[in-house]
C-alpha cells in the first residue's frame, strides 16, 4: 500500500512520466491501474482477503518493475553511495525486495492469510453452512 500512496502523493503524472520514459503502453492509465493495484490488493492483503486473486496482479507489478527498473541495478535493495554531513546517501535499489515480496505472496496464497484474515473467515463461514 505504501508504494501506491507514494505514487499517489507524488501525482500520478510523475508516475505514468517514468512509465512513458521506459516504454510502457498508455502510461497515464497503466499509472493509475499500478496505484489502485498497489493500494487495494495491498489492503487485501493486509486483512488477508482473496488472496489468490490479488496475489496475480500485483506479482505482475513486481516483475514488470523488477525486469524493467530493478534489474540494472544488480541484487541488493541497499546501495551505500556515500556519507555526506553525517547523512547516508544511497543509490537506486536492486531486484532484492521485488524478490522478497514476491516470496511472501507465494507463501501468502499456499499457507493462506491464518484464522485473523477475511478468506478463513469466508471459508468458516461456509463450512458452517454446509455442515448445518
């Protein structure tokens, strides 16, 4: 979710302007489906809803950005470039995080969300239907 309201608090013409430079179809609406994507399948991930479906759109997300920005960058997420007035200043981010996000959505849709997220809810819901 967080990706998605930095887009969004960015304006999303910043946004579909990064997309345009590397080659995107439509960048202003692929902004806008990558802003909703990012907030609303974070939300349900976060509150372990339909995970199986919000689960495919957003590895999407992650392996677009993933093979198109992250991949020149090399592995690791953290780039140390230089320490400048006591502050740490840092180069652009690797694949390091797509992958580990990627991880989680998998273990996410094949562990399931647990007994406090919306699908087990759903699914107790209706064992207790079928059983009555």
């Amino acid at each position: 979710m967080e990706h998605g309201f930095a887009k969004l608090s960015r304006g999303t013409d910043t946004f579909a302007g990064l997309l345009q430079a590397i080659g995107v179809p439509m960048p202003h609406v692929m902004a806008w489906i990558s802003v909703l994507t990012e907030i609303l399948g974070g939300f349900a991930v976060l509150i372990g809803a339909f995970l199986p479906l919000v689960s495919v759109p957003l590895a999407a997300l992650l392996l677009v950005a993933m093979f198109t920005v992250h991949l020149p960058y090399g592995f690791s997420s953290i780039k140390l470039v230089s320490v400048t007035a006591g502050r740490a200043q840092f180069g652009p981010p690797g694949y390091e995080c797509d992958l580990l996000y990627l991880a989680c959505l998998f273990a996410l849709v094949f562990a399931g969300s647990g007994p406090l997220g919306v699908d087990d809810y759903i699914r107790r819901k209706r064992e207790a239907a079928i059983n009555n």
